[in-house]
C-alpha cells in the first residue's frame, strides 16, 4: 500500500511539473517574460537615459522618480562607465587578473630571462605562505600570464632536463589556473 502511494504521488509530481513547463512555454509564446518588473517603467526609461547623459547623479534621478539607485543603475545599465559595448571589429581590452603562482614555478622563473612586463608582474607579486612553501599572488592581463606559463615548460622535463615531481605538479596547478581564465581572444 506505501508503495502505491509513493507511486500516485511520484506520478502528481511529474504531471504538475509537465503543466508548470506547458504554462511558461505558452507564457513566453504570448510574448510574456518572466521575473519581476522593472522598478523604472519603459516609457520612463528613455528619460532616465537622457537626464543620465546630461549630468544627473544616479541618486538625484532616484529621488525624482521614487526608486532605488539600483533600479536607476538598471535603467542606465548600457550607459554605464564599466559596461562595454560589444562591436564586432574592436576586441575588448584584456583587464589584469590575480592568480596565484605556486613558488617552485616563481623561484625557476626569477631564475629565468623574462620580458620586462613579465618581470614587473613577478617583482610585485605578494608572498602568502602556505605551509611549509608559499604561491605568489601575481595581478597581471591574461597575456602575461600565458607568457609566464610558457617560460616555466621546461618544470615539465624533456630536453635532457630531469623533470622533478614537485616541480611538475607546481607548473600543472598554474596551468590550470591560467586555462581557467579562458582562451585567448
């Protein structure tokens, strides 16, 4: 008898799920779009911009139209110094990125010839002690980076260099944090 229940309610589970996703795919047919309105209505959104574009504060249009800073920052979100507008034939600039570098790949690379920029970004790396080691907390663009990455392949062996376990394994844990930021533009 538990058993049959279980089923009957497993059953009106997935038949309330089925209608749920039927009433939001009719919904969007319709034209609706889910989630709460905005706090500026649209026709009022085009106003916002213009005061924007001519000098009002953000809190100022708050306080004339009754809302949130937020809800402003909403409505001029396009207008924004920090958002970017995407064109096709302008690649956007590459913003400096912290990562931490394992301190067997930082002592090989001091010990290395780098390009100036690669350099800079290794001198001003912040020492945090891990343990008995420590990673260097290096804030540099992706490109150096990758840069930086390059130049520590030889911790991997080959060419008559004996790879050392520790070393490889610091290279590897840094060329996963640099993959991670993604694939150059």
């Amino acid at each position: 008898m538990v058993q049959t229940l279980a089923a009957a309610g497993e059953l009106q589970r997935d038949l309330q799920r089925e209608l749920t996703y039927d009433g939001l795919r009719a919904a969007e047919a319709k034209g609706s779009k889910g989630g709460r309105r905005p706090a500026v209505p649209a026709d009022k959104t085009d106003g916002v911009c213009t005061s924007y574009l001519e000098g009002r504060s953000i809190a100022a249009l708050a306080r004339d139209h009754g809302v949130s800073r937020g809800a402003i920052r909403t409505a001029v979100a396009d207008l924004m110094p920090d958002h970017t507008a995407i064109e096709e034939d302008v690649p956007a600039p590459e913003l400096p990125v912290t990562l931490d570098m394992p301190g067997k790949v930082a002592d090989f690379l001091r010990t290395t010839e780098l390009e100036p920029a690669e350099r800079a970004a290794l001198n001003q790396g912040v020492t945090v002690r891990r343990g008995q080691g420590y990673t260097l907390r290096i804030t540099a663009v992706p490109a150096v980076h990758r840069q930086l990455l390059a130049r520590c392949q030889p911790l991997d062996g080959g060419q008559g260099v004996p790879a050392i376990p520790a070393q490889r394994k610091a290279r590897r844990e840094y060329e996963n944090r640099v993959t991670g930021l993604g694939a150059p533009a």
